[in-house]
C-alpha cells in the first residue's frame, strides 16, 4: 500500500445493526415443554382468574373420553377451544376453561372386559362394585396421560381441578339431574325398537353409531292373498315384499301398501330352468318396480304379462297370510292372518312397491301400530339380547343374527332356506350399502323391541315453567332459536334433528355408569300410576350416600332396604339396575360444572359449546334435551361446530390404510406452535386436510413470521420511552402505518369475537409480511440502520414499538409459545409473560383514510419501479437497487404530486430518482395492472457511500472519507 493512500475505514461498526439473540432457529420441540414449565411455576392461570372487574366468559368444554392416545382429531378440537378462551381473555373477559372428560360407560366396560377375556375370567362372576372399581381405575390412568397431552399442546385451564363424570360429586348431581325426570312425570318405562348391539349386549344412542358398508341379503318374498272382501279375483294372488334383513320375516306382523303408488295384478306366462316362479302364479306389484322384481327372479320380458290395475279399494278389502304360514311342525307360530293396510312411509322408489312389517324391529312400523293402538297385537319378543332367536321359536330357535365377532350368523341363511322350502321366496341376493354399526365393537347393530326406560320428549314437563314450552321438545325447539350458531347452518341441522327425534332412550344393559335411581312397584304394570315410586325422602337419601360414596352405594349389599328406610316397604318395591345413557352424565355436565362450581358460569349458562358436527346428534343434542326437560332453557348461549381431520388427499383417517397423523409425532418434529398454526390456517368449519406437505408449508409461514418479530425485536434493542414520538409528528410513512393499525385492530377484535381464526391470521400475517417485511421494514432499514439520532429514526422505532405490542397480542392466542418467547427477549422477568396482556387499545385518532387513499397510489407506483428494477438485476445491468435513479413518468397530476410529497426515492430504494409529468416514452417499463405509471431506467450519478451504499455526488465531500452527507452527520 503506497505511503499517501488513505487507510480504509470500516464503517460497518459505526451502524445502529439490529442487536437481539432471538434465533432464527426456533428449536420449539425442545423449548416449549420450559415455558409450560414456567407457567405452571407462575400459576398463569390463577393469576388471570385474579383479576377483578372484567365480564365473564365460560367455554364449557365437551369431555373427551378417556379411554386412549389423542388423535388429531382431539388436537384440533382443543387448540379452537383454547384459542377462543385466550382470545376473548385478551380480549378484556374473565375467560374461564374447566377441561372435563367423560369417564363411564361402554368404551371403558369393554376393556376391562377383555382383560377378563384374555385371563379367562367371565365378568359374570366378579362382584359388580369390584368391576366398576376397575372402570374407574382404568379411566383415571387415561385422564393423567391425556391430560398431559393436552396440555403439551399449551392448552390452558384449570388442569388441577378438571371435571370428570366418575366424581362423586358429578355422580350425585347426575342421579339428581334424573329424579328430576322421574318427578316431573316425563320418565317412563316402554317397550319398542331401539337400537341394539347385540355384541355389547346393549341399547344405543344415535350418537353412538357410525355408519359403514356392508353387504346383506335381500330377498323377495311372496305373501298369499288369504281373503278378499267382494269378488276381487285376487284370491290366490301373491302380494311381493323385499326386504334386506331376512332374519325378520319370523316376525313379520304385516304389511303397508302406498295410498298413492299405482299396483297392477301381473301374471307369470313361462319360466326358465331355475326359477322360484310357476306358470300360473299372479303377483301384485307396484308399476314401477314390476320390470326389477321378474328379472330379479330370472323372468324375461316374454314369462309375464300385466293383467290389470289393482286399487286401493281392493287393496283395502283383503288380508295375507304369511308365508310360514301353515308350515309342518311350526306349532301355528305364524298361521294367524296378516294385517294389510296402507302406510305414509311406503315408496315406489325401490322394493316392490310394500312394506313387510316387523314392528319389534322398525321404527316406522312402530309408530303407525302405536298410533293405531294395536302394539299387543304386533309386538313379538323373538330376538334376544345377544342377538339369537328365543330357544322356542320354530325352525330358527337359537339361531344367531351375528356371530359373537359380529360378522354373519346363521339366521339369515336358516330364514333363506325355510322359505325356499315352503315355496314363500321369488328370489335373492346381496346388496353393498351403508349400514348402522356400533362405534364401539364397530359391529353391526339391528332395531330390537326391548324393554327400556325413556324420556317422553311430547308429554307436558309437570315442573311448572310452561313459560318456556310445554314439552321438552317443544322448549328445545325454542331455545334453539335463542342461541348463535357458528356457522349458522348448524342451528337447522339440530333444529330438524330436533323436530324429528324420538323419546330419549335414557337405559343401558350395562355396569360401568350412574345408575337409573328409581324402583318400580311390583305387581304393577308401566302404565299404571304408581309403577314408579316418587318419594323425595327416597332420592335425598340417594343423593346423600352418592355423594358420600359414589354411585357404587347403589349396588352394595341392603342398598334398596338403606334407601327406601321406613318411609317404603322394601318388599313391594324392584330396584332398577339398568345404568343411564352416557349421554345423559355429558349433558348433565351444565349442572355440575356451570351452575355447581364457583368457577363455573354465574347463571349457569355457557358462553360457548365447541365440538365437531357429529355433536349435533350427541353432546349438543343430549344436553339441550336435558337441561330443557330440567331446568327448562339451553344450556348454552353460543354454538361452534368444526369438521373432520383428513389426510392431504381428502381421505378419512384410518389405521388399516395407515395415513393416521398422531399429534404427539408433529409436536416431537416441529413443535406445538406449528400444529396450532395449522389449525389457525383452516377453515374449521369444513373438513380440515392434514399431511407432511401441508405442515411443511405452515412451518415455512411460521418462518417468516418469526422473521418479522426478530427484525422489530433487533431494531427495538435500546428503545426507551425518551425515544418515543407522538403519532402528529411523525412521517406520513408512520402515520400510513398507525392508519393500518386501525383498520387490522377492527378486524382481529371482530375476528376474535367471531371465533373467526383463519381470517384474524390470515389479515395479520398478510399485513406481517407484505406491509412490514416487504414494504415498511424494507423502506426503513435504511434509517434504522444508518441514521443518527434524527427525528425519522425514532418515529419508525415508535412505531416498531406500538407494532411488537399488537403483533404479539394478537398473535398470542394461536402461537402461545413464540408470543411469549418473543415478549420474554423485550421483557424478561419472572412475572412477565404476554399471556397476562390484554391487547392493548388502538386509538380511532389514528385513522386517516384520505392518507391511506394517498398512499395506494405511491405503493402501486413503487410496485414498477421495483418491477423495472428487477429486470435490471436479472440481466446483470445493476446488483442492487441502490445503483439506480430511474426517472418515474406520472400521467395523472394527482398522483404525480403525491409522489412528489414523499421520499419517493427512499420508498424505492434507490439512490436518486427523478419524477415528471412528461409523456411515457415507449422504451418506458409498464405494468398492465397500474395505469399511468412508467418507469426508465437510468444509473445513479457519483460515488458509493461505504456506510449506507447509496451512490451520490456528495460522498467524499465530507470530513469523514467516502461516505455521504448524510452518514458524516450520523459520525458526528
């Protein structure tokens, strides 16, 4: 180096360099478990629920149940419930989360059962209080695990004292929820089809049972015409009926014909080699499905004719015999006459056009017999608990509708071929469709006349609170008109649900549950008005000892003789051991978490029930049911339902296709903050699709996020309230930037308040990345970065400010985790933390829209000459922008002159820039979508400052060397 050279100067220290030790790596799957940690510590929850003044809000939370690992399922339903619970706490409420889950019932029982199975025990012989011991024991060592899993997640809640259905306290207030029933004259015990598992050996709910494919066998039967009233000429004749469950043809009562369906008499003409039909046989059939039912038994065009119309008057006019009827060594089970008449519920859309009638094992056949008062004489008792015909029943006594595994038993096949025998079977087959299955054994289920204890959801409710309707159905169907629905296509669904349900099916065969706390008086029959002894001295006693005991006391020894004491002869009374509905301990969950704890609901009502659609007819449903037929109203004020969890092709999750998403394995790879950015990226109301590819692209928005809280948290080092601007004194670039503010603050507030987390997300991280990283911090790095200590400086490090306030807020809810890391590396203590905020007030002063309008017009400018730009560093021309002073052509004067009050060349990032109303050349760089606007590309005139690289004619004028005037009044 020559002796006269000046020695270089590195400037690079002398630069206001952005000092943080936020990493960029967030190393969240190792992180996260310390912050959890550190709430705990700090009781974060408690603390909350400290502070005083603020309305209450109370989600109450649906129970999972505890009986197995979450799923993402689970995941995706708790993080919605703690985001909605973090929201509307910063949001200025009392925001209070009781987790709870679901503890009786079958699930639970069937374990415990092939336990005993695979040690050979039989549950039969293992005193019944032991056996609930070991439910209740099985069902808290899954409330520990999920709990802990939960709460990996960072959701928050009362986690030290969460709800469960097996407490003690729960178990009285539930028995109490039922004698309310009981009192009040809408329990009674009743005898119809319901539907039955015959492999659980139980009744069920709707909401306990999923639909699957299944192939069953249809078959076409013939039912003889046994006598017509007047000369019909149908004598002989055969009425075909079709149905796809033959086991019930033995107990066939009747069959319905359609009022309006047109029939016709047809006659076989000729018959192939193999076929059940004779020349000869006459067959009423519908009109519509006579062509299916003659190929269906192999008959061509050519084997038969139509002879004529049947009508309803003579269709009216005759009775059928069935089709066993008269059959060798049947001891006249099925010899007497069947009843023939019209029914709403027949089709013409498939079948025959009729409708054979079981009604012990279909709904609708039920009711039109019910309400005809004939039930005594349709009623059969044919099928037995385990799915097997009665010992007695000719021909197919102890047949099996299912195997024990609950595939096909032999029924099917017995019914199939003893028709075939007596000559009553036109043809067969099999059919694939969806059939009811137990969601449980995932076997399938039949409809099956049993005795069972119901809630009579039409008889007036005798509780005296007739201001809310009547009958229980009646007042839910009102009250479902008194709450918000979110998305509000839910309120139909369960209002249609409700107008359509049948009574509630309150009983289970079971052990492991709250009992049905009643006794029935022997020798009395159902209906009878003293069948069910109503003694509040009776229920106070069962209270008492279910509170002190659980609901075991009720299968001790002398448990009838302690309850009934000396008010009631023990002998005159039977104790009722059927255990309640599941779904009456979840919808009896408002009584003992939101009106009995102290940190429950003031009135007892929720702010908030969130759970998937499938609780329309579940946890929603049941507990409506139940707190109108108690207490008369809802039990919630707002409703939110959320989809399914599908993989990234759009399929159901499955173990045996093997494409299942365990949120433990997300969480071990990329954090819980990543599975909660997903859910805040879904539109939950729908199906959400989860997968690698899908979680690879919400980590990379992550990232980006993350990158903007780095660059405010390193621009932010020193800031002090001495550095703080007053929004009036501020650039208008500033100022643009408070006016978005207010524009984001109105929407995350209404978002929030809305549950609308997709669309709060998406306007703050498109404001995140495009306005600030891509826009503002671009512009302002300069300043912040070279700038002493000018006026400019501190505005945008004002203005950095007032954003990490409202960027960590209104991020708070969905990335718990981050939020806090964030807010800790600006304000570390032990009692700090973002989750004790309330996000903070943005003033209305700072709106302007004529501001706004002015700035969309420099932002679309700026967007060509970036554009024009980067095709000068695509070809190589420049490296940066910073080497260009392009001349900008304005053809509107409006937007000229608003160009010309900014500082169009820092906005642009060049060194210069020259703006004029002259004519847009044509060698000019456009931009379709922004008229008016071109952009030619000149080269910055001078040297290179080696502080802040722009390339002015000043630099080397100053008394520091090579740097501009500018960067030599920063050094001083």
């Amino acid at each position: 180096m020559c002796a006269d050279q000046p020695t270089p100067v590195d400037y690079k220290s002398t630069l206001n360099l952005p000092k943080t030790d936020f990493p960029m790596r967030a190393g969240l799957p190792k992180r996260e478990p310390e912050w959890l940690a550190r709430w705990e510590k700090m009781g974060i929850y408690d603390r909350l629920r400290a502070k005083e003044g603020r309305p209450p809000f109370t989600l109450h939370d649906g129970p999972p149940y505890a009986n197995g690992h979450l799923h993402i399922g689970h995941a995706l339903n708790k993080i919605l419930k703690d985001m909605v619970v973090r929201s509307q706490q910063m949001l200025g409420h009392d925001a209070r989360y009781i987790p709870g889950w679901d503890c009786h019932g079958l699930p639970i029982e069937w374990k415990i059962e092939e336990q005993y199975r695979k040690k050979g025990r039989n549950k039969d012989d293992v005193d019944v209080v032991d056996f609930r011991q070991e439910c209740r024991k099985f069902a808290e060592g899954w409330v520990d695990i999920q709990r802990e899993e939960f709460k990996r997640l960072g959701v928050t809640g009362n986690w030290e004292k969460p709800y469960l259905t097996m407490d003690f306290r729960a178990e009285r207030i539930i028995a109490e929820e039922f004698q309310k029933f009981l009192m009040n004259g809408t329990l009674y015990q009743g005898s119809k089809p319901v539907m039955w598992s015959p492999v659980e050996q139980t009744a069920l709910a709707e909401a306990e049972v999923e639909y699957h494919d299944k192939d069953s066998f249809t078959i076409w039967v013939k039912f003889k015409v046994a006598a017509a009233n007047g000369d019909t000429g149908l004598d002989g004749a055969y009425v075909v009926i079709w149905t796809t469950t033959p086991w019930t043809i033995p107990s066939n009562k009747a069959v319905t014909f359609g009022r309006d369906t047109a029939y016709g008499l047809y006659e076989v003409t000729g018959t192939p080699d193999e076929s059940w039909a004779s020349v000869g046989d006459r067959y009423i059939l519908a009109d519509t499905r006579a062509g299916d039912v003659m190929a269906r038994a192999r008959l061509d065009d050519g084997m038969w004719t139509r002879l004529r119309d049947v009508t309803t008057a003579e269709l009216e006019s005759i009775t059928l015999s069935h089709p066993l009827a008269g059959a060798e060594n049947a001891g006249g089970e099925w010899d007497e006459p069947r009843d023939f008449r019209h029914g709403d519920f027949v089709s013409d859309e498939e079948g025959t056009g009729f409708v054979h009638c079981a009604p012990s094992h279909g709904m609708e056949e039920y009711e039109l017999y019910r309400d005809l008062g004939m039930l005594e004489q349709v009623i059969t008792y044919n099928v037995m608990d385990d799915g097997s015909f009665r010992k007695d029943l000719p021909f197919f006594g102890g047949k099996y509708i299912l195997n024990r595994k609950g595939g096909e038993g032999d029924a099917n096949k017995a019914v199939i071929d003893k028709l075939v025998e007596v000559g009553g079977l036109l043809a067969r087959g099999k059919v694939h469709h969806s059939y009811p299955h137990s969601w449980r054994s995932k076997a399938p289920i039949i409809y099956r006349n049993t005795p069972q204890w119901f809630a009579a959801v039409d008889k007036p409710v005798g509780d005296g609170q007739d201001q809310f309707g009547k009958t229980i159905r009646e007042r839910a169907l009102t009250e479902i008109d008194n709450v918000t629905w979110t998305p509000p296509s839910g309120r139909n669904r369960l209002y249609s649900m409700m107008e359509a349900r049948p009574d509630w099916v309150l009983s289970r065969q079971r052990a492991w549950g709250v009992p049905l706390t009643c006794f029935t008086k022997k020798g009395a029959l159902p209906t009878d008005p003293d069948y069910l002894l109503r003694n509040e001295a009776v229920n106070a006693r069962v209270l008492e000892a279910f509170e002190a005991e659980g609901a075991d006391a009720w299968y001790k020894p002398g448990a009838k003789e302690r309850f009934l004491g000396n008010d009631v002869d023990p002998d005159a009374y039977t104790q009722v051991f059927d255990i309640l509905d599941v779904w009456f301990d979840s919808g009896s969950t408002h009584a003992f978490v939101l009106r009995d704890r102290e940190d429950g609901s003031e009135d007892g009502i929720a702010d908030l029930y969130l759970e998937g659609t499938d609780q329309h007819r579940g946890w929603f449903h049941s507990s409506l049911l139940q707190s109108v037929g108690t207490q008369g109203r809802a039990p919630y004020r707002g409703v939110l339902t959320h989809g399914f969890t599908l993989d990234e092709k759009g399929m159901k999750m499955s173990k045996s296709i093997g494409n299942t998403i365990e949120p433990d394995k997300i969480v071990k790879q990329y954090g819980a903050d990543i599975l909660r950015l997903w859910v805040a990226q879904t539109d939950y109301t729908n199906d959400q699709r989860i997968g690698d590819e899908i979680l690879k692209g919400t980590a990379d928005s992550y990232r980006r996020l993350r990158n903007t809280m780095r660059f405010m948290l390193g621009s932010l080092a020193d800031f002090s309230e001495a550095d703080r601007v007053e929004p009036t004194e501020m650039p208008e670039l500033e100022r643009w930037i408070l006016h978005r503010l207010t524009e984001l603050d109105a929407v995350v507030r209404d978002g929030y308040a809305k549950y609308d987390f997709q669309g709060v997300f998406q306007a703050v991280f498109t404001f995140a990345t495009t306005d600030l990283s891509a826009f503002y911090f671009d512009i302002r790095k300069d300043a912040l970065y070279c700038d002493g200590d000018t006026d400019r400086r501190r505005a945008a490090r004002t203005v950095l400010d007032i954003l990490f306030h409202r960027l960590t807020t209104w991020l708070a809810p969905v990335l718990v985790f981050t939020m806090e890391e964030v807010w800790l590396e600006r304000f570390p203590g032990d009692a700090s933390s973002i989750h004790l905020e309330d996000i903070p007030e943005t003033p209305n002063a700072w709106r302007d829209a004529d501001l706004a309008a002015k700035w969309a017009k420099v932002r679309a400018a700026r967007r060509v000459v970036t554009s024009a730009l980067e095709i000068q560093r695509r070809d190589k021309v420049i490296g940066a922008s910073l080497e260009a002073a392009p001349v900008v052509h304005a053809r509107d004067a409006e937007v000229l002159a608003a160009l010309k009050t900014v500082p169009f060349d820092d906005i642009t990032i060049t060194s210069d820039i020259a703006l004029t109303g002259d004519p847009i050349p044509a060698e000019a760089f456009r931009m379709p979508e922004v008229e008016g606007i071109g952009v030619v590309f000149e080269k910055a005139n001078g040297a290179k400052c080696q502080r802040c690289w722009k390339i002015l004619p000043d630099v080397g004028h100053h008394a520091h060397a090579g740097v501009c005037g500018r960067c030599n009044d920063a050094l001083g």
